[in-house]
C-alpha cells in the first residue's frame, strides 16, 4: 500500500462537496478516483474537483487496483449493499451515517469486516471535532456533577419533492437521516446504552408508498438515570443544538454537527455564576476522520469507533421509530 490512503468515492451525493476537499485536505490520502451511475456524471465531478479517475459505475471502482479505501455517501438503504461489495473487493470502507438500516445489518458488516481483516468505519464526523474533545473532558472532570437531562435538536428544511428523504425504499425520514445524530450524541454523553424509548412522530405520503416520519420526538432512558429527550425534523426551520444539564451545572453547544472551519464556543453554566466561555479553535471535523481513518488502515491504529457501537446506535432509531409507529399513550 501506498505512503497515502487512496480513496475512491462511490457516488455524487451533495454531501461530497464537503468531504472530497477534505480527504484531500488529509496528510496521509488522497483521492485517485470517483464513481457515479453514469460516467458523464463522474467525469463531471472528476473535473470539477481535480479527482484524475472518473468510473461509469461502481463496479468499476471497485475492480480499480488504484483505490484502497472507498466513501460511501449513497442513500442509507444502499449502505449495507455497498459496504458488503467493497469489502468483498478487498477495500476498506468510510460509510455516512446510519452505516444500514438494521442493527441485523450492522452485525452482518461486521462479521463480513472481520472475515477480510478490513477496516470499516460509520461516518459520525462531528466526534471528531475538538469541541467533542473539550465536551467530554469536562464530563469527566464532573463538570455538570451527575448527568441528568441531555436535550438536543436538529432540523432542516429537505426541499422538494424529489429529495431521497421522502422514499422510505431509499432508508428516507427524519429520524435515521438527521435523527441518528441526536441518538448517537446521547449515547456518547452519558457512555450508556438506553434501556427504554419512547417516541412520537409526525408523518406523509412516501414518494413510493407508505408512509414516511417528517418529524420525531423522542425520549431515552438510560441505566445511570439520565434521560435524553430529542427532537428532529427535515421540513423544520433550521435548529441544531445541544445541551447537557446535570445537578452541578449546564454545558451547551451551539451548531454541534454542523460547523467546520469557524471557531466556536462551548458555555459552561453553574448556579447564577458568571458562564464560563471555552473557546474552540475550528477545524474541519471530515479532515479529522478522514486522518483518522486512514492512520488505521496504514498503521494498524484502532478504530475509535467500532462496529458494534453503530449496531447499538442503530438498535436505537429501530426501537424509537417502532414506538412513534405505534402512537401509544392516548390520554
């Protein structure tokens, strides 16, 4: 293998205008090629983003004895499917966020993963930001005294009626596309799995039939006695926040998945205390990942995250989005 990570992409989504300038921001890779459904299509990105290879298929990508690692931006139905095909190709994988629809998916990946011996990661960027770091040292250091409240949202507006997030057949809705954010943090926060959710949705017309979660509202309960509540939506104005209240004081966090560059704050709040401002150089949260990433595929360094956390995670938004199905708790 190479001095450098060579990334392949497989697919054009819009999320890539962010991540292919910052895997080749990375030290240690670099990306050698770009697949789309058509080749016109992946030429066009290609040139657009200086990428020297262009594939008409991501088949063909796949057979490139050029690419050691591929990114997989498709729509979340088609992660498990891709994933399980690089493997088989012998590349490692960087999969967006959920890695699969099922935690039975996620255990299938990580059994295919440890039969190749190869490297897969599920695309929670924002871990990697230094205010993620700063975040959880002061948890440690019983900053807020026991956790007891985590209350985090995030929404957006998804746009027309074309966008994958109104097909359930593409793994489209609120909660695995912009929910899953707000499950995997409280995960991370309290170091806990949930032992009870409850949640409740708002819904529409698929695209291709059924019917689709516009918006969640959800809470978890986890062992130690914090409960997590979470909200998300993709037709809501734009919200993005979260906060960390316990019997000692307050953290919050403004934007926590969405900055990159720009310096931010983290607020520490206790008791009518003057807030404490901790200041938070900006860096892009993708280059770190990818960094990381491709430091363990060259070196043998642990994954940070391993697949059994993104079953966990996903055994979440099944039980939440089950819950919200049901509608229970009529008064």
């Amino acid at each position: 293998m190479s001095k450098k990570l060579r990334w392949g992409i497989l697919g054009s989504a819009r999320i890539v205008r962010k991540t292919i300038p910052a895997f080749q921001e990375t030290t240690n890779g670099e990306v050698v090629g770009i697949a789309s459904r058509t080749e016109e299509k992946a030429k066009e990105c290609a040139d657009k983003h200086g990428i020297p290879q262009a594939f008409g298929s991501y088949e063909a990508l796949l057979a490139s004895p050029d690419i050691d690692a591929v990114y997989i931006p498709l729509p979340n139905a088609l992660h498990q499917e891709w994933i399980l095909k690089s493997l088989d190709a012998g590349k490692h994988v960087l999969c967006e966020k959920p890695l699969a629809m099922t935690a039975a998916e996620c255990e299938e990946i990580a059994v295919k993963a440890d039969e190749t011996g190869l490297k897969v990661l599920e695309g929670f960027m924002y871990r990697f930001h230094p205010r993620f770091e700063k975040l959880q040292d002061l948890l440690a250091a019983h900053a807020v005294g026991k956790l007891t409240f985590v209350h985090v949202g995030h929404s957006f507006e998804a746009g027309g009626d074309d966008n994958i997030r109104w097909y359930t057949g593409l793994g489209g809705g609120a909660l695995f596309d912009a929910g899953c954010y707000c499950v995997n943090v409280s995960r991370m926060v309290t170091a806990q799995e949930p032992t009870r959710v409850a949640a409740f949705g708002n819904y529409r017309d698929a695209n291709d039939g059924g019917q689709i979660d516009t918006s969640i509202a959800g809470m978890l309960r986890f062992p130690g006695g914090t409960t997590a509540l979470l909200d998300t939506g993709v037709n809501l104005e734009r919200r993005n926040f979260l906060e960390l209240t316990g019997t000692e004081g307050r953290l919050y966090l403004d934007n926590p998945f969405g900055l990159l560059e720009e310096d931010s704050v983290l607020e520490e709040h206790h008791f009518g205390q003057e807030t404490t401002y901790h200041e938070i150089k900006g860096e892009n949260h993708f280059v770190r990942m990818g960094e990381h990433f491709a430091d363990c595929v060259l070196n043998g360094t642990p994954l940070r995250y391993d697949l059994k956390d993104a079953a966990n995670n996903t055994s979440v938004l099944e039980a939440l989005d089950s819950s919200a199905r049901k509608q229970e708790g009529d008064v």
